[in-house]
C-alpha cells in the first residue's frame, strides 16, 4: 500500500472514530435515561402527565363560582385593600398584640381608619360576603387549569384567592370586634375552606398561594382565641376545619407532577429548536429580561454560530447527563419526603438519602444543569411544608387547650389530658417528630411551641439565634431558636 493510502486509510479512521464515538455516547446518555426511566415506572412511579394531574371535579363540588361571583363585586380599594385590621401583631419574640381589641385600625407606618370605616364597607359587601360560607360545602376548587399549557399558563386566579382571604381576614377581625365571636369562626372556616379546596393542586406555586392563606387564618385563629366570649361548639367546628387539612401529601403530589412536566418539556425542546430557543434565551438574555433564569450568572452576548453550538451540544449530551441526575434528584427528594411523611417528622428528610440533592459543586449554572437545579428546589419547599404542618398541629392544641380551659376553668397540665375527649392523639411536632412541647405557667398562661427550624429543643426560648438581629418577629421565623405560640401583649 502506498504512503498516500495509508494516510487516507488514517485520516479515515480518526475521521470514523472522531464522529463513532459522539454518537456512541450520544446513545449511552439516552439509553440511560430511558432505562432510568423505565426502572421508575417498574417501581410503580407515575411518569406520564395523566397520571399526575388532579381528577375530575363534579359541577356540585366546585366552589369556585361563588369566589368568581363574589369578587366581580368587592371593591378592589378601601380599607381591606390598603389598610386591613392586623391579626396577631408580632410586637417582640412571643408576644403579639390583639387586633380586635385596638381603638382604631392601623399598622406601623400606615394610615389610620376606624372601625367605623371597615364597618361601612363591610356592610355594602356582605352579600358578596356570605357567598364564600358555600365553600363548605363545595369542598373542590377547580379552576379548569389545562396543564400542557405550562410553563406558559395563566395564574391569576391565585390573586383571587388571596384577595377573598384578606377580605374573610378583615371580616373576622371586625366580628370580634363588634363581639361576634361565631361569625368570626364561619369567616375563619371560609378561609380554611380555600386552603382545602386547593389541596390537589399540582403547580408549586399554588401550595405557596395555599400556604400565604393559611397563614393569615393562623393569625385569625389567635385572635379568636383571645375572646373570653367564644363558644365551645365553635371552636369544635374550627378544630375540625384545621385538623382537615393536609399539607404533607400535597407537596408529594407536586413534586411527581413537576417531575413529568419537567420530563415533557424537555422532550419538547429536544425535538424542537423553537422550544431549545426558549430554554437558551433564559440564559443569553440579559440580566434585565423577563425570561432571565434566577439560577444564571451573567453571561457575555453569544453569537448565532455559538448558540447552534450550544444547541448540538444540549441535544446531544449535556440535556441526558442533567436530565438524568435532574430524575434522581427528584426520586430522592421523593422519597425522602414519603419517609417525613410517615414518620410525622421533617427532620428525617434531611437524612443521607438527601445526599444525592447536593448540587454538584463541579457544575456551572447554565443551560446543562436546568433540569437538576429545578429539581433542587425541594429544600425550601420542604421546609415551608413543614412549617405549615406544623403550625397546623400547634393550632390544634392551642384551640384544644382553650375548650379545656372553657369546661375545666384550669388549663390542663399536660397535653395528654386533652386526649381522648378533645384530641384523639397528642399532636405531633412535625419538625422532629417529638410530641409538642407544652407547659402551663403560673400567671394562668401557657407556653406552647415546636423546636422550630434548627430541630433542637430550646427550652421555649423565642428568642433569634445568637447573632441574627432585626424587626422581623413571626413566631415561625427561620431564625428563632423555638416556634413559640404567642401570648399577648400585657395590659390588652
């Protein structure tokens, strides 16, 4: 063979290999997503998006015609828009003051109106008002949501739902003010409602939507419990509407929802340069762009022949190798947050099974590790979860505790004297798993709290941890040492 030959036999080799071997990992990434995948649905795990979206709601069960109706006509300005009555004030770690009991409504830094003013426009409301008491019985809130429209679907109806909160909220302060504690529980039960009927919605952030609400009932709650004058049949009926509430399985549900959502979007932009388009803008765009990814560093303007190589190198490799660690990322989180749930306790979904959500400390925050750093969110998610099953328990007792003290003039001296007659079980500090902690003091107080956010038990302390400073008092703030139950201002 001639030298010639030779050297186009080798250049036609190296040629051969440089273009073999591409390919043949091209289909080592693909193959092991789809086995990855296939050793999923093996284990019984729903990978297709009509497994993970909510099921039918019957017409009779849907509430959401009397939130739509009753929001057309509430004003959108006044005083529940621009200056609501405060619930459960935080004033200073553990103590909070009582809303309804002020001479007039106002917020630090805010304008003042009075009573008077709220009263008035509650009134021309009430119509409006009194529709949101259907909720109970119409149990579903299904707002038709086409879910292969995401991430491009509309959302607006959860500022509906917010707006009718902060309405039942001003309602609620405003009965207790006026001495009409039963009204302020029906207001508080429509809130609840809400939260419920939200329940087994899939997108993320609906939960957070559901999670704001409860929060404000959470206030209203207190403020309840701070009237000498409510019933026992009330409270019941709030027990039971808190006590109906699930915030753990929910978040389960969204997760293998966003994991197939995710998993179809990125089939979508692997076949398609239009969608690929999308996904790179999110990331070449600059800083001020609403397409801009949170999780981007500032990148350098990239021309037309670098973005089609990014896109044959997206296609080809790096969209398998994060779409494949994004899976078992999101299995883990999974199935770590199944463990919390059955155990009653957050902290176990911190184990080492939680090992494999570390981001990778070698990978850059660009398009090759979208799907893995979506998958990432779990933690804050997690951790919000919990905060709301847990003061979903804590609130629980604290009415339990109260219709002690309504039959019994005398606080009980453990929370295992509330079961079985007003708790089936004493209720669980989702946090770490531990029955809550309870005590009662001598003044005719009590003290009430979870270990809160750094899982350690306190001694009660509401205090932030050491060298966190700041104005910022919620009982469930991430930095207090303990979730205490406030007690309120002296002199209220």
């Amino acid at each position: 063979m001639s030298r010639r030959k030779k050297i186009l036999v080798a250049v036609a080799i190296v040629c051969g290999v440089a273009i073999l071997v591409p390919v043949i990992r091209h289909y080592q990434l693909r193959f092991a997503v789809e086995n990855y995948i296939a050793k999923l649905k093996a284990q019984g795990e729903p990978m297709d998006l009509a497994q993970v979206i909510p099921p039918p709601v019957p017409p009779e069960q849907n509430g959401v015609p009397f939130i739509t109706n009753a929001l057309e006509n509430l004003n959108s300005e006044g005083v529940v828009a621009n200056n609501p009555p405060p619930a459960m004030l935080m004033i200073a770690p553990g103590k909070a003051m009582i809303g309804w009991q002020q001479a007039d409504i106002h917020t630090f830094g805010k304008r003042r109106n009075t009573w008077e003013d709220l009263g008035r426009e509650l009134a021309a409301a009430r119509s409006d008002l009194d529709s949101f008491q259907n909720l109970t019985n119409h149990p579903v809130l299904n707002f038709n949501l086409d879910y292969q429209k995401l991430p491009y679907l509309s959302l607006a109806y959860l500022a509906s739902l917010k707006r009718s909160a902060q309405w039942l909220s001003a309602a609620a302060i405003y009965d207790l003010h006026q001495g009409n504690p039963k009204n302020a529980c029906a207001d508080v039960g429509a809130m609840l409602a809400i939260v419920k009927g939200e329940t087994d919605e899939r997108i993320l952030i609906s939960q957070l939507v559901r999670f704001a609400i409860a929060s404000m009932a959470a206030d209203c709650t207190w403020e309840i419990l701070q009237d000498p004058d409510v019933s026992d049949d009330d409270l019941a009926q709030l027990q039971q509407d808190w006590q109906s509430l699930e915030f753990t399985a929910p978040l389960e549900q969204n997760l293998m929802f966003e994991r197939v959502e995710l998993l179809q979007r990125f089939g979508q932009m692997q076949k398609s340069s239009e969608k690929f388009d999308q996904l790179w803008e999110e990331f070449y765009t600059s800083d001020s762009s609403p397409n801009r990814n949170r999780y981007a560093a500032p990148l350098e303007k990239r021309s037309s022949f670098l973005r089609k190589w990014d896109e044959l190198r997206w296609r080809w490799f790096w969209s398998y190798q994060d779409e494949l660690r994004g899976l078992q990322m999101f299995q883990a989180a999974i199935a770590a947050w199944r463990m919390a749930e059955t155990n009653e306790n957050f902290q176990l979904s911190q184990s080492s099974a939680l090992a494999v959500m570390k981001p990778d400390q070698n990978s850059s925050d660009d398009l090759r590790n979208y799907f893995s750093q979506l998958a990432g969110d779990f933690q804050p998610v997690a951790r919000k979860t919990a905060a709301n099953q847990t003061s979903r328990n804590v609130i629980v007792a604290a009415i339990a505790l109260k219709r002690y003290e309504l039959r019994h003039h005398q606080l009980p001296a453990t929370l295992e004297a509330l079961t079985p007659d007003l708790l089936q079980t004493v209720s669980i500090d989702f946090m770490d798993g531990q029955p809550l902690r309870y005590r009662p003091n001598t003044d005719g107080t009590f003290l009430l709290y979870s270990v809160g956010d750094n899982r350690v038990d306190d001694g009660g302390d509401p205090s932030r941890a050491k060298g966190v400073t700041g104005s910022y008092y919620d009982w469930q703030n991430p930095s207090a040492l303990d979730w205490v139950w406030p007690q309120p201002t002296e002199g209220q």
